[in-house]
C-alpha cells in the first residue's frame, strides 16, 4: 500500500552488456567497447562503455557512427546467453533481500525494502550491502536509487551512474526533481519532450506549476500522468511476477515434414527447452500436452497426466512422443507446427520415493547440463536425441537458430 514513509529501491546494472564482457575479459576494462556488433555492420549500438560515453557514443547509435566519433573503440558482437546468466544472478542477489521484488528488465529492477530498517539497519546501509555483493559475485557495478515511490527512485539511481547511491528523503521528493530536466521522467520520451520544450517548459519544476487542465488537454490521459509525476507522485505498489500456469515451447517448420527422425529430434530439443525453464523455477509438472499443426493448418492437442510429477527433459520427451506417435498414427499427414507444454505446476520438493529409479538419474543428468549451459550456451552440450537438428539449424551464440526463437510462452 501507498504511504510516505514507503522505502522503495531502483536497482540498474551499469553499462550491462559491457560490464558482463569486461568481467569477464580484464583487458577490456577501463576502455571504450561496444557492444552491439563489427564496427562496419548495419547494426547498432546496444550497451557502450562509460569511457565510450565519454565520445558521445549511447545505446541505439548505428555502429558506423559509434567508430567514426571513436576510432579506437572496442567493438564486440555479444552473446546473449551470458547476459541471460548474469541477469539470473543479478535477480538471485535481489530476492534473498526481499521477496518484494520486481524485475523491470533484464537488468534492472524495484525492491520494496518498506519496515526493514528496524531490523537491518538503515536502508541507504543495505543498498550499499546489495551493491557490494552485486559487484563481488558478479563483478559489475550497479546503481540504485531509494526513495518513497517507484518513479522517484528510478530517476534517483539513473542519476547516480556509475557505480552511486542516491536517497531522496520523504517529503523531498518535489524538490529533488525540481531542477531536472523533464526527459529525466520516464514518461517523458522524445515527442513529448519537444512538445513541452514548444511551450517553453524545461525542467520538472516549470511542469510541475502547470496547470493539470493544460497538460490533460494537449496530452490526454499521458498529461494526468505527466502532472503526477512531475509532482513526485506515484502511488505504484511492487508487483512481484506471477509464477506461470503453464511453460510451453513451439516451432513451426520451414518446409512441412513427416520424417521422423528430424521430428523426434525437435521435440527433444522443445522439451530440453520446457525442463530447462521448469527447474529455473524451481517446480514440477504433473501434466504433458503435445501440439500439432498440420499443413492444412488443423491444430490438435494430446494431453497426459502423470502419475508423479517431473523437471525431466527426459520424461517429458517420453510423453511428448508417446503422444506424437499415437497422433500421427490416427492422422498421418505433413506437419507444419510442432509444440510441446507442461501444466499443473506445482514447487519442487523432494520425492524420496523417486530415488535411485531412472527418474532420479534423468532429473541428476539434467542438473549437470543445465549448469554447463548457463555459463557456455545451450548447444555447449547437447543430447544424441538432437544431433540431427546440427544438420539443419545453423547455431549463434550458443544456440539454435530455429524458425521461430522466439518460442512461445
Ligand atoms: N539494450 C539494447 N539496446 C538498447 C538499449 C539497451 O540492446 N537500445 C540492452 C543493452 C544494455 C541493456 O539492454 O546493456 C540494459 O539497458 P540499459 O538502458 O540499462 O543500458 P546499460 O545497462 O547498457 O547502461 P546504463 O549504465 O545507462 O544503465
Ligand atoms: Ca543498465
């Protein structure tokens, strides 16, 4: 609930990308590198260096650009998995601070550290404590900000960077983004901002003293935003993410296909891809379903339920194929979609009954992959069950590049 002693956090990485490739590789540290691709490439720049900042060079910048204003930058394509890993940590810190935590990006997010102090001691003292660990465990800097709402500390730790600490005192809030300029509000993005400059506002203060009907005529709903805001008023809770109800992944084919072999080799690496997420999160499924669409786009689903619950790839596999083939034999037609889900979830106790039975030395099998993956990529290792997908898919940064990547939820 909102009140003003509310003692909220805004956790962001410095320089992510970079920092991750700098703790990485020590010779890149102190330098200017970018990460984002080859300097000559049509891309552009995702994560620069401060000391690249120091040449005008920020995210979004066409790679070409980035190297005319600094010849000697360090230029690096990247590898999202290792962010991925880092980012993972980075959330693991957090939520042994609070389970009021909420993830706003890859690499940032608010905790609400609210009623702490009594038994932790001042807040800015834990921040610092976040912050040393993040910076020891992970090796890269972090910024945060703390103050009585969402909004203020995000502006709080985004003027702190690099590597700062800023509280906003309640009751401070107004006066502490008086004298910012008004791109510092979040809701402020580059078309609002000339269209409020175009009225001769600049910083918060001048928007603040607007009246709220001016705001609300030229910017509809965005200007009651605006005027809050610009106040210091955000009344937003922290909303820790919903553990999902099911976890699925899917890819539809280039070409339509009934071999099997390639088949069984896809719905093995779909159900790596499930068990994968499953034990992230640390739970279970008790129930499997496979998905097919045909070429003639008929979409069916086959579910099971199973008698214990698994985090297998290998179980998993086991049902998905089992319910394949009972599909494919009532309807044998070319496939264009194949997709493989868990459902009715439930956390990830320890079944003593399932020791030493194949289950457990499928479940131990996976706990060795899953680590090697989380520091080299998903193809570092990879299941015979699979290999016919290396003939197919080509690989980038560590994993395959299916039809469709960005597999659904
Ligand atoms: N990112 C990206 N493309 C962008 C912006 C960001 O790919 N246009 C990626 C790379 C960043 C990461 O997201 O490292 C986090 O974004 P931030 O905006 O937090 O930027 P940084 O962490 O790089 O820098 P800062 O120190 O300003 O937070
Ligand atoms: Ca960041």
């Amino acid at each position: 609930m909102y009140h003003k002693g509310r003692r909220i956090l805004h956790v962001d990485l410095d320089a992510f990308f970079v920092s991750v490739e700098q703790a990485l590789n020590p010779v890149l540290r102190e330098k200017p590198v970018i990460v984002g691709g080859e300097p000559g490439s049509r891309g552009v720049v995702a994560s620069a260096s401060y000391e690249a900042r120091a040449y005008g060079i920020y995210a979004g910048m066409p790679l070409k650009a980035a190297q005319r204003l600094c010849p000697g930058a360090i230029f690096l394509k990247g590898s999202f998995h290792r962010y991925r890993a880092a980012s993972s940590r980075f959330m693991a810190i957090l939520a042994e601070f609070t389970p009021q935590l909420e993830p706003a990006g890859i690499d940032e997010a608010y905790l609400d550290l609210t009623g702490f102090e009594p038994l932790y001691g001042a807040t800015l003292e834990t921040a610092l404590l976040l912050q040393q660990r993040i910076k020891s465990e992970i090796g890269i800097t972090a910024s945060v900000g703390i103050a009585s709402s969402k909004l203020v500390a995000k502006v709080a730790s985004n003027l702190a960077k690099p590597d700062g600490l800023l509280e906003v005192q309640p009751e401070e809030e107004r006066l502490f983004l008086a004298p910012l300029p008004i791109a510092s509000l979040p809701c402020v993005g580059p078309k609002t901002e000339r269209a409020l400059k175009g009225m001769g506002i600049i910083t918060v203060g001048q928007l603040a003293s607007v009246p709220a009907s001016i705001l609300k005529d030229n910017f509809g709903a965005l200007g009651q935003v605006i005027y809050r805001y610009a106040m210091g008023i955000d009344q937003r809770g922290i909303e820790p993410p919903q553990a999902a109800k099911s976890i699925s992944r899917e890819t539809t084919f280039i070409e339509d296909t009934l071999d099997m072999p390639f088949l069984k080799a896809v719905l093995h690496y779909l159900s790596e891809r499930v068990g994968t997420e499953l034990r992230r999160g640390g739970r279970r499924a008790r129930c499997v379903t496979l998905k097919l669409k045909y070429a003639d786009f008929d979409s069916i689903t086959r579910n099971r339920t199973l008698r214990e619950s698994t985090n297998s790839d290998e179980a998993i596999f086991d049902v998905g194929i089992k319910l394949l083939e009972g599909a494919l034999s009532q309807r044998r037609q070319l496939v264009r979609l194949i997709g493989i889900g868990v459902s009715s979830l439930i956390g990830d106790e320890r079944q003593l009954s399932l020791l030493n039975s194949s289950m457990e030395r499928w479940e131990r099998l996976d706990r060795v992959i899953d680590r090697i993956r989380s520091r080299y990529g998903f193809t570092a290792i990879q299941r015979g069950q699979t290999l016919p997908l290396k003939e197919v898919f080509p690989t980038e940064n560590g994993d395959y590049m299916l039809k469709t990547p960005s597999l659904s939820h």
